[in-house]
C-alpha cells in the first residue's frame, strides 16, 4: 500500500565492502564520498548509505594504508584511499596523512593515467 512505498531502506557500509569500492577505482580517476555512497548503496539495492559509519570506516581505511606505506609499502600496494579523500575536506583534515601528500598523490595517478 501508500505505506509500504514511503519506507526507504539505508545501507550501513562496511570497511570491505568501502575498501573494495576504493580498489575499483581506476588509477587517474577520482569520486565523491557521496558517489562512493550513492554507487554503493544503488548496487546493495537501498536508496542510501549511512553517511556516518561511512565516514569511520573511510578514515579507519586511509590510516591502515598510512600506516602501511609509513611501514615501506609502496604506493600501489596500498588501498588508494586518495582517490576519495579530497584534500581540504573535513575527511581529510582528521587524517594524519599531510593534505599535500594527498594532492601529490591525486597528481601523480592522473599522470600515470596519461602515460
């Protein structure tokens, strides 16, 4: 009935499921927290995706992956995490990573992206 059709159904992301989405992402692309959202919870069939547990898991990944590449990884061994943290968005600013780490790293994948 009418009700049945106003209930809308959020997806509560996981740290996998946001991590294999960051993975997805061709190198020298970039996308949205809210695309990231929007294209998860349209593949989960929901009409959204929780915006705060979204937010946790996102930074828990970017610090694993700076954890790693401080602890010698190379770049591309690491969840490229860049390619949604924009620098100088409140994301961004709660990370230890420098903004300008983040920059260059988004410069350097559109650079390979040319080659």
């Amino acid at each position: 009935g009418a009700f049945a059709s106003s209930i809308a159904f959020m997806i509560i992301g996981t740290p996998a499921i946001i991590r294999d989405y960051i993975g997805s992402i061709p190198g020298g692309e970039v996308r949205t927290l809210q695309r990231l959202r929007r294209d998860i919870a349209r593949a989960n069939r929901c009409q959204a995706m929780c915006p705060v547990s979204t937010a946790l898991f996102l930074r828990m990944i970017a610090e694993v992956a700076w954890d790693e590449l401080l602890a010698g990884r190379e770049v591309s061994e690491v969840t490229p995490f860049w390619r949604v943290i924009a620098p100088k968005t409140p994301i961004a600013r709660r990370l230890r990573v420098p903004e300008a780490w983040l920059l260059e790293q988004r410069q350097l994948d559109a650079t390979r992206k040319k080659r």
